[in-house]
C-alpha cells in the first residue's frame, strides 16, 4: 500500500467515525488554554484539568499571571511534573505577554516561540485549536501513531520530520483534527506498550499490526469501531 493510499484510509475512517475530535484540555480562551498545554508537557491532560481551577482563580489573566513570580505559581502546580521550571516558565510567559502582546496570545507560531515554555509543539497545539491554523503539533503519541500506521517514513526520526510527512499528504483544512484523531488513538488504543489492536479499526493498512501482530495473515473483518475508546 502507498502513502497516499494509507492516508486515504485513515482520514476516510477517522472523517466518518469522529468528525469533530477536541483537546481534552479543559479552557475557555486562548490564555486558559496555553497555560494548560504549557503545563501539559510529560504530564496527563487530567492532572493539568485538576490544578487548573485553582490556578485560574488566583491568576485568572495574565495581568495577573504576569506580575506574579515562580514562587507565587508553584503551590497552584506542585503535582504537575516538573513544577519547579514550569512555575518559571509560566511566570516568564505571563509577563512577556504583558510586555510584548498587551495581555493577548499572539496567532503566529514565531510568535508564541518567543514565550518561555512555549516549543514548536506548543505553539502548534494553540494556532491549529484556537485559530484553527493548519498546524501539526507532534507529541508522543502523534510520532508513534504515524510510524506505525506507516504515515510517515522511518527516516522521520525527529518530531520535525514527523510534521512535515504528515502535512505533505494531509488537507490542510483536515490537519488540526488529524492531530487530535492521532493523540487520542495513541491515548486509547495504539498505547506505547500493549495497542489494542483487537479493536482497532485500522489495522488493515496499520505496518506495525501487518508486521508484528499478524505477520503473513489478512486482517480479521468485523472488528467492533473504536469510536466509543476515544
């Protein structure tokens, strides 16, 4: 099977079965939501959706975030991982907001790389939810998913070389739910360790099912929609 033909079918199942996929970040504005993805990184989006009320109440613009130091922030984050630098991080990004954009989360990727905390992937996450911009933010899951549906050559052994073999044959008006269809395939049924493949309905293309899973053998018909996992 080609690429092309291998992106036809995911994007055709995954159009029909989940057409309106969303971060499971939980925000109401642009601000909400780059603190949360700035506190995402190696860490579950049901922790951050747990510290954040409390973070919000205390700083609930970046007015506020923007004044405040690393230490007024670490106690709203202490369960988060590494809270010492996000702390750091978040305090550096509120304040360069107020400095440099008035308060508001700049639309440009170059941009919002100028915040502390704030990498391609993170900048990616907050143009392609909040300003609907064909950007694909590559994090675990998305880089293994792609490798093992076989999206993606395995040259691409950098989240940059992910990105880019993945918009090369992705719509791009399709390209910010392809990125919450692979995190949440990834999260629920093509996890690290032991994918569900028994109820994935991928796996008549998938290389890594075709390869490991059943070497040599057709794929079994039938199998139930994961629709419900995600």
């Amino acid at each position: 099977m080609t690429r092309p033909e291998r992106f036809r079918r995911f994007l055709d199942y995954f159009t029909t079965a989940f057409p309106e996929p969303k971060t499971e970040l939980a925000y109401r504005n642009p601000y909400e939501l780059i603190v949360a993805v700035v506190l995402s990184a190696q860490c579950t989006d049901k922790r951050v959706n747990q510290v954040m009320p409390a973070l919000l109440e205390q700083f609930p613009t970046a007015a506020e975030l923007g004044v405040a130091t690393a230490d007024d922030i670490f106690p709203f984050i202490r369960s988060v991982s590494y809270p010492n630098n996000k702390a750091k991080h978040l305090a550096g990004l509120g304040k360069l907001l107020l400095e440099e954009f008035e308060g508001e989360v700049p639309s440009t990727i170059e941009e919002l790389q100028r915040l502390p905390g704030v990498g391609r992937k993170t900048a990616n996450v907050v143009v392609s939810v909040i300003y609907n911009q064909p950007a694909m933010a590559v994090d675990t899951h998305v880089f293994r998913v792609s490798h093992r549906l076989g999206l993606v050559p395995k040259t691409a052994t950098t989240p940059l070389a992910v990105e880019r073999a993945l918009v090369k044959y992705t719509p791009q008006e399709v390209i910010p739910k392809a990125h919450h269809w692979l995190i949440l395939h990834g999260r629920y049924i093509c996890v690290a360790r032991t994918p569900k493949c028994s109820i994935c309905p991928l796996t008549d293309f998938c290389a890594y099912y075709a390869k490991v899973v059943a070497p040599g053998l057709a794929p079994a018909a039938g199998k139930p929609s994961a629709k419900s996992q995600l």
